[in-house]
C-alpha cells in the first residue's frame, strides 16, 4: 500500500494514471496529454507498472498502458479506514484546539509572577465503585500509576502517602521529555479526605507553580462522589503551558479513574466468585 501511495504522490504519475482511468492509452498519446517528453513519460510508466498499478498490451508495434482498478480499489479502502478512524477520534483532536485556545488567553494575561495565583478549579464525579475501591486508586502506587496522566503520557513514578507529611509525587514523560511535581500529604482521613499539595518543577527543578488539591469521596448509591478542589498558587510567567491544561488534563484524568476503578471492581468481583466456586 505504501509503495502505492508513494507512485501516486507524484503529480506526472497522477495525471497519467488520470488519463488512462479514461481509456488505455499509447506512451505518445500520454505524453502528448500530459505535456511531457516520452522518455519521461515512459519512466513514469514503468514506475506505476513495478507496483501494479498499470499494465502493458504489445499491439504489435504499439504498446497500450491501462489501468488496474484492483490496487485503486484497495487504497481507496485504506483511506476510507483512515477517514474513519479520524473521525471517530474527532475529540482528540478538539482537546489539542482547546488547549491551544487556553494557551493563547492564558499567555495573553501572564505578564507577570503569580500572575494566577489564588485561581480555582473544581471537579466532580461519580464513579460506580465503593469508597474504598476509589480510595485504593489514590493511595496505592500501582493503581495510581495506572490513571494519573493524560493519554500519551506515561507515569514513572507516583505516590500520595496517606499520612500528614506523607509524600507526594508525580512524574511521568513522553517523547519530548520528563515531568515531575512534588509536595506534601497533609490531611489522610480513610476513606472520605485526602489533602496534598504539589509543586510542578522546571527542568531545573525550580518551581513552576505549586497545586493545593482536596480530594473528597462520599457514598452514594451508585457509587462514591468524588469532588476536587484545586487552587494554585507561586505561578510563575514560564507557568502558562500548565495553567492552561489544567481542566482539560483533570478532565482526562478523572475519565481514566473512573475507567480504572470500574476495570478494577469488575475484575476483583471476577476472582472472587472464581475463588467461591473452587
């Protein structure tokens, strides 16, 4: 398919193959068309023949090119897929447009330091597992790991220690690099409230801004409400990538707890009635 693609990405070969997508045609006739010398034409041709696009009749001193509609055919289902997937991951690409809108106003108001401190975010969700359950995904490492970054990102170290003066870290990384924030626990009520604060670094490791986050969990009866307050504060000009993404990024993240704690309640009532049935 590639080698297809590539033969058709040049403009002679398309209008060649254009013109014989009429009726086949001799090698004068072509070039005559398509405005180029024969030896070209002929080059052309022979290119888009070693990859099967076209074929070649002798008639007698003539030689007639036509086109094979089985290699259009499969591309033009290689490029309906294409056209499919894209449009069934249109949201993706409207996340990238809003937050490169929320870059552009946020660095238009960033003319200074702590120039958006005391802003405040909040978040709510309801998520169909116990408290407990939730409460798991917050504290424990490995499942903290398996929610707490927006796609594309990948978590390399995590942990919210559940105790006053209990660590608080997030590092993950992409292609372009790594990330870390560092901070604090400083309210651990099981299950119900978790209070931390995180400091986003720079490469240097100096503060870009620093998140205080409260994290409330209440039973209800299809599930635990989850409610998340969050004001920053020591915003520095450097900070606006950040501020930027952040309910855009919670939005994801929280969308991904949600569909790691329902995995999760699935797969453990699963070992249980397996263990139940042993």
């Amino acid at each position: 398919m590639e080698r297809i693609a590539a033969a058709l990405g040049d403009g002679a070969r398309w209008r060649i193959v254009e013109l014989l997508a009429e009726r086949p045609r001799s090698v004068g006739e072509l070039a005559e068309l398509a405005g180029l010398r024969q030896p070209q034409t002929t080059k052309h041709l022979q290119a888009l023949a070693r990859v099967g696009l076209v074929t070649v009749y002798p008639l007698g001193q003539r030689r007639v090119y036509a086109v094979e509609a089985a290699p259009l055919k499969a591309l033009e289902r290689r490029l309906r897929e294409l056209v499919e997937t894209t449009e069934s991951n249109e949201g993706e690409r409207n996340v990238i447009a809003r937050y490169r809108a929320a870059i552009e106003a946020e660095s238009a108001v960033a003319d200074r330091d702590r120039w958006a401190d005391g802003r405040i975010f909040s978040f709510e969700r309801v998520l169909a597992a116990p408290r407990d359950v939730v409460w798991r995904h917050w504290v424990e490492p490995d499942l903290l790991a398996s929610w707490w970054a927006p796609p594309s990102l990948t978590v390399t170290d995590s942990a919210l220690e559940p105790a006053p003066g209990g660590r608080a870290v997030l590092e993950y990384r992409d292609a372009e690099g790594r990330y870390r924030s560092e901070g604090r626990v400083h309210t651990a009520r099981e299950p119900e409230h978790l209070v931390f604060d995180l400091s986003v670094l720079d490469a240097a490791g100096a503060v870009s801004f620093t998140g205080h986050y409260d994290l409330t969990l209440a039973a209800v009866p299809d599930g635990t409400r989850l409610r998340l307050g969050l004001r920053i504060t020591d915003t520095t000009v450097e900070a606006v990538p950040y501020i930027a993404g952040i309910a855009t990024g919670w939005g994801q993240v929280l969308d991904n707890l949600a569909d790691a704690v329902g995995a999760f309640r699935r797969t453990t009532t699963s070992t249980k009635e397996t263990e139940g049935q042993s």
